[in-house]
C-alpha cells in the first residue's frame, strides 16, 4: 500500500497536485539552492527556518533537463554532497526524453514530486503567452490525481530574464521569462534574484533574495547568501 500524499509538500506554500515554477538567471543559484533545500526537505527539516512551515517529505526525482547527468554531478560534488542522494533522471543531449517519458520514468520510480530543470524548453513553439498557457495546463494534466497514476507535484526550473532594475515588473510573478503567463497558470512561485544595489553598481556579491509568491496565501521575501562550499540558503 503507498503512502498516502499530504495536501501540502510544505505547509502553505507548496500544494501538492499543482504545477510550481523555481525561477531566476543562470547566475541566481537556483540548482544550488535546490539541491541544498531538496535533501532538507527529504529529512523533514524547515527549508525556511523559523517561519513554521513544516515540510512533509514524500518519494521524488531530479530531471536534468538543461544539463548532462555528469554537470549535475560536478555540482553536486563542488557543494561537498554525495551525488547518489540525488534520484536524477537524465533528459539532456544524448539523454532526452519528451515530457510523458519523464513523467513515465517518475512514476515508475514510485515518485510522486517531479522536480523539472530546464522546464521551458519542452515547450511547443517559440514561448508566447498562448504557448506557455497551453504547456502549463498540459502539465497540470499530469498532476491531476483523478488520473490513473494518481497524478503528481512539478517544481519546474525556468529562467528569468537579465534585465535591468528599472526594468523589473513590481510583482514578482511576472517576472518569469518575460511571459506573464508563467505566473498566471502556474501555483507557487520561488524566485531567486542578485539585489538591484550589487547590480546597479556593478558588484558580484554572494548575497541573494528570494521571493516565495503562492497563488494563495502569504508571500515571503528572504535575504540569503552562498556558504564557502557554495550552498545557497535563506535562512
């Protein structure tokens, strides 16, 4: 008999059966912070210490979707972590898999959060609104849990453009790969970003600040830096 899913993966901010968006520049540190929070959440520890939002672990898989398996792994290995805690499916280069495979190869593997990197380019066509609204709600048909499979959770991982801090739309949900849509169709939102004063004036600085925007509910914007082995976290 399978476990039963809690409602919330963790409490108020991530429900389960519903497509979510992890979101920032290729320089925020989003893989960093998603592996450091994936094997936190897994042991039942808060991802956001100190804001009661307890986490409720179930069975999932990473897909390298953006990446070989062995640039996961260098990753993995550069933030001192051993690469077999980490259920990756590969679905890169010589690894491809449309998306009914992943899902396919998921549920095989019993998991039921499906954590997506590289999630935009399994889009049809160029990635307007009309295409991201038909992709997401494709997806949110594999989440369904009236299905047959019992259905599924989808972090996907999506870049957002580099823009300039005049530039940025006030709401954070919008400012997802330049298409409104992302934030429309999808559920929860975690966007990482650099702070606009290290930016406006040039400087590379560790420090980072995430916005946790959940379709409902309370939002949280959390200031967080990379350690020395490159862990980043918002504590």
């Amino acid at each position: 008999m399978s476990t039963p899913i809690p409602p919330y993966l963790v409490d108020s901010l991530l429900p389960s059966w519903e497509v979510h968006l992890l979101a920032g520049t290729s320089d925020a540190g989003k893989t960093r912070w998603l592996f450091h929070t994936l094997l936190e959440w897994e042991q039942g520890n808060d991802i956001f210490p100190g804001h009661g939002l307890a986490s409720h672990p179930v069975p999932w898989v990473y897909v390298a979707g953006d990446r070989t398996e062995r640039a996961a792994i260098r990753t993995l290995q550069d933030m001192g972590m051993n690469p077999n805690a980490i259920p990756l499916i590969p679905a890169f280069g010589s690894s491809f898999k449309p998306m009914y495979k992943i899902i396919e190869e998921a549920h095989k593997r019993g998991a039921h959060l499906i954590v997506v990197e590289g999630f935009q380019k399994f889009i049809e066509g160029p990635g307007q609104a009309r295409d991201v609204q038909q992709f997401l709600e494709n997806m949110s048909g594999y989440t369904d849990p009236t299905q047959g499979n019992g259905g599924c959770t989808i972090l996907g991982v999506v870049e957002s453009p580099k823009l300039k801090p005049h530039e940025r739309y006030e709401d954070a949900r919008q400012r997802v790969s330049g298409v409104s849509a992302w934030g429309y169709y999808s559920n929860t939102i975690f966007l990482i970003e650099r702070n606009r004063a290290d930016l406006k004036a040039g400087i590379d600085s560790p420090s980072r600040t995430m916005f946790v925007c959940p379709k409902q509910g309370k939002r949280l914007i959390l200031t967080g830096a990379f350690d020395q082995q490159g862990h980043l976290t918002f504590p």
